[in-house]
C-alpha cells in the first residue's frame, strides 16, 4: 500500500514529505498535503487545544438527521469573528514532530 501511495504521489506530483500529517482523533489522521484530495480545510492552521486560538475541533462520528457519518467534519467551539484564521489542534504527532 504505501508503494502504491508513493508512486500516485509521484505520478500526480504530489510531494511525500508528510508535513500535513494531522490527527484528527485517536488512531485517525488526514493527509492534508494532496492537493488533489483534500479540501478548503487543508489550510486551517495549528492552535493548542487548551487555547483560546483553538477555534474549531474535529470530530469523527456526527450523528445527523438520524443517520451517522464516519468522516472528518469540524465544528466551531464559539462565535467566529470573521476574518478570523480557523484553527485546531493538529495533535501529538504533529507538535511532537514539528518541536523536537
């Protein structure tokens, strides 16, 4: 599997550097370095979740008009001014990663 997601890469030209790695909950993380698979979200930055800055947290299962959906939605955690950068905590893997 991960040949064949290196050589997609690759044949897209998509890079491999796994900077854009993020947990999004336990065990479950998002590739947000493929441009052509990931969306508007991509761009959130990184905040601390214990921080005022953490304005939006993701969450795996939603239950929603009875039906339950098992994929990365985010919702605000308060009233967003607009023009305000939206940001989550990116998780373990990433502050470990990104200050050692």
């Amino acid at each position: 599997a991960d040949k064949m997601w290196s050589k997609s890469r690759h044949y897209r030209g998509q890079s491999e550097s796994g900077d854009y790695l993020l947990e999004v909950t336990d065990g479950t993380f998002v590739d947000a370095e493929d441009g052509d698979v990931s969306t508007w979200t991509r761009f959130m930055n990184h905040a601390n979740e214990e921080t005022e800055a953490c304005n939006v947290r993701p969450f795996m299962q939603t239950e929603i008009g009875g039906a339950t959906h098992k994929y990365p939605r985010f919702f605000a955690m308060r009233d967003i001014p607009a023009g305000e950068e939206l940001c989550f905590d990116y998780g373990e893997f990433y502050t470990e990663k990104s200050f050692d």
